[in-house]
C-alpha cells in the first residue's frame, strides 16, 4: 500500500512541488493526496491543481484565538484524504503540541535554518548578523516544541560576502528542493 501524504503550505508552494514531482515521478514511493493552505490567495494552490493534486484552501483567520478548532478542521480534512504521513511545507502557522501528538512521527518540516540555530522566523537575516559562515536548511521531525524535533538532515549554504537574507534565502531554497524530496524519500523506506 502506497503512503498517502499530505502537504501544508502558506505560500508559494515550491518545496510542495518538488515533493509532488518526486511522487509521482516515483522517486518517492508514496502517493501526494492532498495539498493543504492556511491561506486562501497561497499561490501553491494553483501549482498543486497544476499537478492534478487535491487542493484545499482551509482559512485559519475564522479560527482567531482557537488553534484547536483550526486543527479539528484540518484533522478532518486529513482523515477525509485517509493521510498517513503529513509534509510541512512552508507552513506558517504555529501547531498546539495536541497535533503533533496525535501524528507521532508522522509530521515532518523544512526550516531554512541549521537547526538547533535559528528556531523560528527571520533565520537568514539572523545567520548573516551573527556573523555564521554557513546559513542552511533542516528537515525534522515536528513535535510540540516549535522547530524542536529530531534533526534528519540538514545542509550548510556558505554565507558570502555583502550577502542579503535574500540572495541567501534563494541558495539555500535550491537546497532544500534536493534535500526535501532524499530525507522523504527515505523516512518512508523505514516506515
Ligand atoms: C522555505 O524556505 C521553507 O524552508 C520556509 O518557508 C519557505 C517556503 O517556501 N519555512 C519556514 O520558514 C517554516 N518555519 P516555499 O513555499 O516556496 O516552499
């Protein structure tokens, strides 16, 4: 039986294309059931109809101040898809640890960071400042600690010189579309 994956945008979606593409190439031996934003406009919406993948936007703003009653709806969404294994793809919302627990090492994230450096947001800008020869990318496992979960892989991006969080953010972006689709491709191997 194939793994069914979900995966969660906020944006322009291009790490969930690549995954896509890695899928249904059979690179990934798993099969990309749904697509799911936060936010409506997320230009990764039309790439993911583009691919011929469910797409569903589900608004995060009516839920202002429930993060639960956001995630009843998206664990619904997952369990209408049958979902076994959910991708964080550029997404930016903050989960309650409840969601993780009930996806024990069933959730990964790409963080454009080195992690454990640089949890959170603006991690080039603060890997430039700190004066850091490399910024970089992580792919982990999620938890209930924000950015916290065990590290599969990651790889280091030198800084350059005059470098903006930009210029740097691009590099590493061509990154994470190669390490993305090799740690995914593995974690399902060991399911
Ligand atoms: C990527 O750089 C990803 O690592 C980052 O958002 C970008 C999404 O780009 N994720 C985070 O910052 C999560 N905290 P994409 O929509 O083109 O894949």
């Amino acid at each position: 039986m194939t793994t069914r994956v979900a995966i969660l945008i906020s944006g322009s979606g291009s790490n969930m294309v690549t995954l896509v593409k890695a899928m249904q190439s059979g690179d990934i031996d798993a099969t990309p059931v749904v697509v799911i934003s936060n936010v409506t406009t997320a230009a990764g919406l039309d790439k993911a109809k583009a691919l011929n993948v469910n797409a569903v936007a589900l608004d995060h703003r009516p839920y202002k101040g429930d993060r639960a009653a956001f995630e009843a709806e998206l664990n619904k969404v997952l369990n209408e898809h049958n979902v076994d294994l959910i991708c964080l793809a550029g997404f930016m919302r903050i989960l309650t640890p409840d969601f993780p627990n009930q996806w024990k090492r069933k959730i990964l994230n790409i963080h454009p960071s080195l992690l454990p450096k640089y949890k959170g947001l603006h991690t080039h800008q603060r890997a430039i400042d700190a004066g850091d020869d490399n910024g970089g990318c992580s792919v982990h496992l999620v938890t209930g600690e924000l950015d916290g979960g065990p590290v599969l892989g990651q790889v280091a991006v030198p800084i350059m010189e005059n470098d903006t969080a930009d210029n740097l953010a691009e590099r590493v972006l061509v990154e994470e579309h190669k390490l993305y689709p090799a740690i995914l491709a593995d974690f399902i191997k060991q399911m």
